[in-house]
C-alpha cells in the first residue's frame, strides 16, 4: 500500500499536475494540503476518473485539506471537534482499508512575536488532545501532513541561518515533540536516521537549485505500522518544471 502527502499549494493552480501525479505515481491514499478552495470548487470529477475517493474540507482562498484514496473514505470527520471557535480548515480524518488517515496543514506562525505564533502552539496542543480523546497508540494511525516545523538541524539546509526563526524554533519543536510523544514516529527517520532529504524549497533565490530547503512534510505512523515500513521517500522530481508546488510529495510504502 503507498501512501503520500503532498502541499499543492492550491489545486487549482496545480490541478493539471495533481492529476498527472495521481496517474503515474498511484498512491492508494494521498493527503492533500493547502487546496486554496472550497469543496465545491476541488476537481471532483477529474479525480474520480482517475478512480479516487475524496474526503473534503476546504475553504475558500486559503488553508484546505483532503484524502484522497482508492477506497472510499469512511467515517469522516473535519477539523478538531474540540468546541474552540476555529475557523480554518486544517484537517480531515478518515478511516481507509483499516487505517485512521489524517491529514494535516499546521500553521506558519509567521514571526516569534505574532498571534499567528502562539495559535500556532495552541494548535498543536488541541491536536495532541484530539488523538488522546479519539485514538490509542496501539491502532493503524497515520497522520499525514505540511507540518510547519523542521524537527532537526539535519532538516534544514543550515540550521545557523534557521535559528530563532519561525518553522525551526525550540517551542514549536517541543510542541511538535509534545505531538509525537502521543506514540508517533516519523516514517522518514524510521528508514533514514542520517539521510538530509528535504520537503519544501522556497521560490526565490533560487532556493531549489541551490537545495537550501527545509523538511516540514512529514509522515507520522503508530507502532503497528512501523514494522510494516517498506519504502519512504520524497520525490523531489515533482519539485521540478513548470508552475510546481513549493512541497515535494513525501510518499512510503507499507508491507502486507
């Protein structure tokens, strides 16, 4: 079974490479972020002749999830359910072909010193509240997602530079941490513990010829899925040519 996260950076704008992507690569769930548009404006139709699923919730012009899969989605749910007035659609659950499929988009946060920042925090610590009342470590649990946050200084092109910096700050890690201590492990560093391999490039400066990127797409499995763990990857090909995404799709591989 393959299963991919991909940051589209607008489907629309993408929609022709969405497709291709879909067509070539095959993933049987794919989680999409940052759609920029609502359920009513996604390519539905292009998607389903293609042979895929979709579970929704976007928003117009900004934020957006999705799970696209083979199988058809079941028991959906949109956003966090915690009763905090939250109007941003930054996540999307279902269950597919026995796994709990999350799909994430976390918040930029902007600068250290913004209200951006600390919903970023609080964001983090709603969604570590959301596994406790909804999952248990011990079943098929993947979240998949635009992270905001490199977890290392192997994940980043110069970590000196990234220091104090928004997307690389020690509170966002501990949070990010904090995340994971729920009983996730990071699909990518279960395979390649010492491998710099790298997510997202900026447009300018020729940040992708240069490679000066950061890792902030990541894939995050519970422990009966570790073992099944065949194959993770970035295709950074997708990177590539005309009018791409700033995210490379981050795809694995499960056993059985």
């Amino acid at each position: 079974m393959k299963i991919a996260t991909w940051n589209v950076n607008s489907v629309r704008a993408r929609q022709e490479r969405l497709l291709e992507w879909l067509k070539t690569r095959q993933p049987d769930i794919l989680c999409l972020q940052e759609l920029k548009c609502t359920e009513a404006d996604f390519p539905l139709e292009p998607v389903r002749a293609l042979g895929y699923h979709a579970a929704l919730n976007g928003q117009k012009t900004y934020n957006g999830v999705a799970i696209l899969s083979k199988e058809e989605p079941r028991d959906v749910v949109k956003g966090l359910s915690d009763g905090v007035e939250d109007t941003h659609a930054r996540l999307i659950a279902a269950t597919v072909a026995g796994i709990r499929v999350v799909s994430a988009y976390a918040p930029n946060g902007q600068s250290v010193d913004s209200e951006q920042y600390h919903y970023k925090l609080q964001w983090y610590e709603r969604l570590r509240r959301y596994l406790d009342a909804r999952h248990q470590p011990g079943e098929p649990l993947i979240l998949g997602g635009d992270w905001n946050i490199a977890p290392a200084d192997i994940d980043t092109y110069d970590p000196k530079e990234w220091e104090g910096q928004t997307l690389f700050t020690p509170k966002e890690k501990d949070a990010l941490k904090r995340l994971c201590d729920f009983g996730l492990k990071d699909a990518f560093r279960q395979l390649h513990p010492d491998v710099q391999k790298f997510s997202w490039w900026d447009y300018r400066m020729l940040a992708f010829p240069k490679n000066r990127g950061l890792r902030i797409d990541h894939l995050y499995v519970t422990e009966p899925l570790v073992s099944r763990l065949a194959v993770v990857d970035v295709d950074r090909e997708e990177r590539k040519g005309k009018q791409p995404s700033d995210h490379a799709p981050v795809w694995l591989e499960l056993r059985g």
